[in-house]
C-alpha cells in the first residue's frame, strides 16, 4: 500500500514537473505548427493545381511571350519536384529551397500576370479571368496560412529559447523551427518589373 502511495506521489511530482517545465506547451505547439504547415502546403499545391490550366489559356493567344510561359512552367516544375516530409520542418536547409522555390514561382506567376495585360482579347476571355480570381484568392490563402504558421513557429521558439523551457527542449530534443523569412515576404510581394516598349504583340 505505502509503496503504491509513493508511486502515485512520485508520478504527480513528475507530471507536475513537465508541466511546470513546458513540456506540455511543447507538445501543443509542436501539433499546431504541424497543422499549420500542412495547411500551408495544401494551398501551395492548390496553386500548382492551377498553373497548368492558367498557362494552357495563355498560350491560346496569339504571339503570347514564350519567354514568360517558360518561366512559369520551369518554376512550377521546380517548386513539386521538393520532397516535403515532416523532418522538413526540422531542418532549415531543406526548409529554405522549399520556400526559395516557391517564392520563384510566385514571381513568375506574377510577371505571367502583368504581361497578360497587354493582350486585350486575353483579358476578355471569361476563363482567363475566371483563372485569374481563382489564382489571387489562392495567393491570398497561402498568406494567411503562412501568417499562421509563422506566428505558431515564433511561439514555439520563444519557448525553445526561454529559460527554463530550454533545459525542457535540450532534454526531449525540441529543437528552433525554421520560418518564413522577410526577404522570402518581399520577394513574394514585390511586384515585377515588365518593359513594354521592348516588344509589343504583332497586330
């Protein structure tokens, strides 16, 4: 009996001590930075889903700049050619060509954008412009969902970092996660810039 009791007291004084440590939070956040990467790649991929649709428009019109499509085209190869797995999350290196692809193909995507200006019957087309609102409520989801992700990864660390929760994560190996970065941000977001007067579609 005594030794059941001591049992039981040693297991809530340790309990006790995991919590007071962090480690619960731990295992919260290390969930809710899962779930918000996944949902980050299920809309990178939605956008992937898209390009092929959105370049075979394209190239219905006529004198269209190969040049642009090309980019569009090596850049979503690019980007689904990455084999994410969860370890991904754990190691920056694989994390940074991650989001460097993806940051390319945002760029290209967005030139394709502005160069399809200049063609009026391609602005005129219904599923053009159908792709075209699908394509930037997409670009706005994977805002959002990055947004989610970085500010689940900076609690995440801030706990990794702080004392005494970093004796917690030295001890069970929870190591700083990798985030977006800001020169990541400003090149998703930076508009291109597109010479008109260098070539002009043949009437």
């Amino acid at each position: 009996m005594i030794q059941r009791i001591f049992a039981l007291l040693t297991a809530l004084l340790a309990l006790s001590a995991l919590t007071g440590c962090g480690y619960n939070d731990f295992q919260r956040l290390d969930e809710q930075s899962k779930a918000a990467w996944s949902e980050v790649l299920n809309q990178y991929q939605r956008r992937a889903d898209l390009v092929p649709n959105i370049v075979a428009t394209v190239k219905g019109e006529a004198n269209f700049e190969q040049e642009t499509l090309t980019r569009v085209v090596e850049a979503r190869a690019k980007a689904t050619s990455i084999q994410v797995t969860p370890e991904t999350l754990n190691n920056p290196e694989a994390f940074n060509k991650f989001q460097q692809a993806q940051g390319e193909l945002s760029g290209a995507l967005s030139r394709l954008m502005v160069v399809s200006e200049r063609y009026p019957t391609l602005q005129a087309n219904q599923g053009f412009r159908d792709l075209r609102v699908t394509l930037e409520g997409t670009e706005n989801r994977i805002t959002v969902a990055r947004n989610r992700y970085i500010q689940t990864v900076q609690e995440y660390n801030v706990l990794a970092r702080s004392f005494p929760t970093n004796l917690t994560a030295i001890a069970f190996s929870y190591a700083p996660k990798p985030s977006f970065t800001v020169a990541n941000e400003a090149q998703i977001s930076a508009p291109p810039t597109v010479d008109f007067s260098a070539s002009k579609p043949k009437p």
